[in-house]
C-alpha cells in the first residue's frame, strides 16, 4: 500500500458477548477511528447481533442459500480489500460463533470453486490481519503453543481461500494487564490508520 492510499477494509468483531465492556469491542473502536482518521472506507461485522444458523450438513454448506444475514456478510466480504478478524481466545481457539461464521460465509461459489479435490481460491487480492486477546501471556501461547489455533486459521481458512498476506497481533494477560488497556489501543487505532 502506498503512502497516503486509502483502502476498503472490513472489520469483524468476533466476540459473541455484546457486553459493551469487553475488551475486544474496545480493540474494534479503536482500529474504527484510526481508519476513519485516515480516510479509509470501513465496514464492520459485530458477530454478537448476527442471528444465523449453524450449517449441520455438507449438503446445507455446498447447495443451500445462505441465510440474509450471511448474503450481506458475503457482499462486506467481497466488497473489502482487507479483512480484520478481533477475537478472544476461548479453549485454545476462536469461538464457536465466529467458527460457525466463517463456515457460513466460506461457502463454494463464493469463497471457493471447481473440483472440490482441487479448489480454487476465489478470494484472492485480499489481505488480513488477525488480532486475539487472552488469559494466558502472548508469548506462552505464541512459544509454547505454537499459536496453533491461529495458524490454522490463517492456513486451512483464510488462505484456502486466496487471503493473504496475512498477519497477527497477540493481547494477552488481559484480565492482569488493566493498565496496559490504553498500549493495546493505541496500536489498534495506529493500526486502523495504517489500513493493516
């Protein structure tokens, strides 16, 4: 991205609390008014007021219509140059909401095509960032974990379907770091301004 280009990004905040006092809708503000500081064009997903099914069977995933609320999503989706995903870390992975998300909207024809041995990616052009609070210190779930569920998402979602570059940033210790509130923020709205 070039100095002083805008961009079209897409914000999913992926915390299924609604509770305003959570500290992954706070993240979200943040990256909000620094992209909107810089001029770039944002459109945002708050998970928490989607109502949407889970898919139960392939058939439902490959041959259904999605649901309205996902078609919008879809449309956000394809619309966006760059997508921003904020979560916490619930069991070592994303919550199942967002995972339920991602299943809906990753649907073939949209997300994916062709030979379902060898699909092709029909997201490309698109990049990402990753942003994850948690319990644990960052740096045991980056060492000693691997910041496995992560890779994973980058790898078997966001990237099977064309998403990359694709980066992180890791919160973590949030519930014992209240004075490092204001850090987090801060990056988030530079973030937001850099449209990464």
């Amino acid at each position: 991205m070039s100095v002083g280009s805008h961009r079209k990004i897409l914000l999913v905040d992926g915390h299924p609390d609604p509770d305003s006092g959570r500290l992954v809708h706070a993240l979200c503000e943040a990256y909000a008014h620094g992209a909107a500081e810089a001029g770039h064009a944002l459109r945002r997903i708050e998970l928490a007021t989607l109502a949407f099914p889970l898919i139960g069977s392939r058939a439902a995933w490959a041959d259904g219509a999605p649901p309205q609320p996902i078609a919008a999503a879809q449309a956000d989706i394809a619309w966006a140059e760059h997508l921003v995903f904020v979560y916490p870390l619930w069991l070592g992975d994303m919550p199942a909401l967002l995972k339920g998300f991602l299943e809906q909207v990753a649907r073939p024809g949209f997300a994916i095509s062709g030979d379902p041995e060898r699909p092709r990616r029909l997201l490309k052009g698109k990049s990402a960032r990753i942003v994850v609070t948690m319990g644990m210190p960052a740096f045991v779930y980056r060492h000693f974990f691997g910041a496995h569920s992560v890779k994973s998402f980058e790898r078997n979602i966001l990237g099977f379907v064309g998403i990359r570059p694709l980066r992180a940033v890791f919160f973590g210790s949030v519930e014992r770091s209240v004075r490092r509130r204001d850090r987090w923020l801060s990056r988030m709205r530079t973030l937001g301004q850099s449209g990464r």
